[in-house]
C-alpha cells in the first residue's frame, strides 16, 4: 500500500533510490497526491526513480493515520 510506503521512505535517508517497478507505481502514486516529491522515469521505462522528499502535506498524512490507530487507546484510557 503507498502509505505504508510513504512510511518507509518518511523514516529513510534521503535523497533514495527506488529501482523495483512495484514501489516505483506507488511512489507515482503518492507524488501525483502531493505527498512527495521524487525525479521519476517515464512510464514503462524501467528505469530509476529517486525520492527528494517528503512534503509536509505526507508527513500530515501519516501523522493523523498514527492518531487515528491510537484514537481507540486514548478514549479507553480516562
């Protein structure tokens, strides 16, 4: 899923290399959402991409994703 990738490429040193066709889908994936910013091949290339970063509009999006998983923790814990 993209965004257990974004969580991956959020916790990686970057700049990153991407060279498997599978992540390179999801990285078009979450930089035509505007969750990263990466130099991408064309399509049906093969070739490399590489993510420069992640946006604050991706690092928003995984923070309320951790709240939400916690959210059922918090209300139970009063």
């Amino acid at each position: 899923m993209p965004i257990e990738f974004l969580r991956a490429i959020a916790d990686a040193e970057l700049p990153l290399a991407v060279s498997d066709e599978g992540q390179i889908d999801k990285l078009r994936v979450l930089a035509a959402a505007g969750m990263v910013t990466a130099s991408l091949p064309p399509a049906g290339t093969g070739g490399p991409a590489q993510v420069l970063t992640v946006t604050g509009l991706g690092r928003a999006t995984l923070k309320v994703r951790e709240l939400r998983r916690q959210e059922p923790l918090l209300m139970h814990s009063t």
